[in-house]
C-alpha cells in the first residue's frame, strides 16, 4: 500500500468521525475501515483510491450544507467496500424509524458486495408544501465504480433539486437531465413519492418498481429508467393514503432474490411480505433468508392516525 492511500484513508476517518453526520457515521462504520489496507493489490489499490476521493467529497459537501442549515438527507446504500473475488459479504444499513408529522418513515438497505447502486433519501418539506415529506429511491445498475460515481451524482441533486422541484415529475426530469452521459452503458430506475400532511401523494416513476399499498401493487404508468432520453416526461399519479395506511418502496434485488433451485422471491411473495407490514429490516431481512444476489433497499411509509400524527408533530427530528 502507497503512502498516499494510507494518508487518505485515515483523512476520510477523520472526517466521518468529526462531521457528526448520519452520512458520516455510516461510512465510518463501514467496510472501507476494516479493509486490510496493507495487504491490497494495484488494482485494489486503484479502486480504493476512486472510493476515498469520493467519499471525501461527499463528506465535505454535507459538512458545508450542515453549516448553511441544510443537512443533506439522504442515504447512500449499500456502503463502500473494497470488491474482491472472494467478497461475498452482506451488510445491512438501517436508518432507525423516523416520524413526521403524519407518517412514520422506516428505512433499510443491504448491499450484497462490492460498490452498490441503490440510494434512497426522504427530505421534509418547507414553502408550498410544509410539512410534506419528498420521498425517492432509486438504483443504478452494476456495482463498480462508475456505479459509485452516478449514485453521488443523482444525490447530490436529489439535495440540491429537493426543495425547488418538488413535483416528483419535475425532479426526475432534471436527475435524468443531470445525469445523462455519465451512465456509460448503465441504467438507472428512480421513484419519486410526495407525502402531503393529510395522506395526499403524487408519485412519478422512471422505470422503478411501482409501491405497494396495503400489499397492492399499486397501478402506476411508467416512463423510462433515466439517463436514456434526454427529454423524456415522467407522468404522475395521484392517490391518498388513509390512517394507518401502509405503503412500501423498494428495489428489484428484493422481487429477483433467488433461492438455491433458481426460483425467484417474486411478486406474489411480495406482495404477501408487504401485506404483514413489516418493518423495513425484517423485509431486507427475507430477502437474504430466500437467497439475495442483489442490494436491496426497502422504505416503509405508514400513514399516522390524529392523535400520533400530533404527538410526531411535536417530537418529530429532522427525516
């Protein structure tokens, strides 16, 4: 290991623990840390190096909107590590449950290994819409590099984009503007959700698994993944989400988990899981229990009765 990499990664473990950021502290807790830097080949080296230039700059972004009062809020998933052939390591990351006033917002994801491509962010709202809630999950395909750097790009816009763009149509529209020619042969599936205080939601897809409310996938006309084309238009659709509704988003490594005969978790299951109402870690949870190949990601959205929804008001920290 060259000097110049055992110097960044103890800057970046610097930065993780003073920043006093969510953000921070999941990194610094993740496997970048415990990877045996002195036993790592040129090519390892070389990825090691991409990871910890951007994780520095995705650091020192939060820490300068932190200053401004502008935390960011969301989550990159699964985390760094190091992708080696014999990597087969799972981690869960799990966000523990957030009340808004409204809406109790439940939030997990696990990577299966290397650089992974799911993200997810659920940001409050302020203006017009005070006290909503933009909810957006995503995942970008592959699980190298390249995959690391689009996923900080779409969240660094999902940040920058959240509070003047918050028609979910609109806001896909500009990620998909952003993020055009930095794919590089990849896709990427994004879903944008508007949590309104009284239940109200507007929710637009590019390409992404519809939600399923109350164990019903719910019926969503969909566009293409972004970065396809450049002007594409991304439909919304308007539903409303009584008390105690149950809502859940996720990504596809949970419907295309395989078990060992090949046989997929699939929609039926799905639909089965999510109809018992689970909290985000146990869904994460079923999907390496039948044999998960894939990062998974999973956001749980219930709809809070009067009295809870007051008493979140109250109590309620930033999602």
């Amino acid at each position: 290991m060259t000097p110049r990499a055992a110097v960044l990664h103890k800057v970046i473990a610097c930065l993780a623990i003073t920043s006093g950021l969510q953000c921070g502290a999941v990194l610094s807790r993740t496997d970048v840390f415990r990877t045996n830097i002195t036993s790592l080949t040129p090519q390892e080296e070389g990825l090691f190096l991409a990871a910890s230039l951007a994780t520095i700059a995705l650091l020192l972004a939060i820490r300068v909107a932190s200053k401004f009062g502008a935390a960011s809020s969301s989550w990159v998933a699964p985390s760094f590590s190091i992708p080696t052939p014999d990597d087969n390591r799972r981690s869960l990351l799990h966000a523990a449950p957030t009340k808004s006033p409204g809406f109790a917002i439940d939030r997990a994801s696990m990577r299966s290994k290397g650089f992974g491509g799911d993200f997810f962010s659920a940001a409050p709202l302020k203006g017009q819409h005070e006290g909503g809630v933009l909810v957006v999950v995503g995942d970008v395909s592959g699980n190298g590099t390249r995959t690391a750097m689009a996923v900080f790009k779409l969240v660094q816009a999902i940040d920058a984009l959240a509070q003047k763009l918050s028609s979910p149509g609109d806001l896909l529209a500009q990620l998909n503007s952003r993020i055009q020619g930095h794919l590089q042969g990849e896709t990427a599936t994004c879903l944008a959700l508007r949590l309104a205080p009284r239940g109200r939601c507007t929710v637009a897809s590019a390409g992404h698994p519809s939600p399923i409310v109350n164990g019903h996938e719910l019926a969503l006309e969909s566009a293409l993944p972004l970065g396809i084309l450049p002007e594409q238009v991304y439909p919304e659709a308007h539903f409303t989400l009584g008390e105690d509704d149950f809502l859940a988003l996720y990504t596809n490594g949970l419907s295309e988990a395989r078990n060992h005969s090949g046989e997929l978790f699939g929609f039926g299951r799905l639909e089965t899981l999510f109809a018992s109402r689970p909290s985000a870690r146990e869904a994460s949870q079923k999907a390496i229990e039948f044999g998960q190949r894939d990062d998974v990601t999973v956001l749980t959205v219930t709809r809070l009765r009067t009295v809870e929804a007051h008493a979140a008001e109250s109590t309620s920290a930033p999602v």
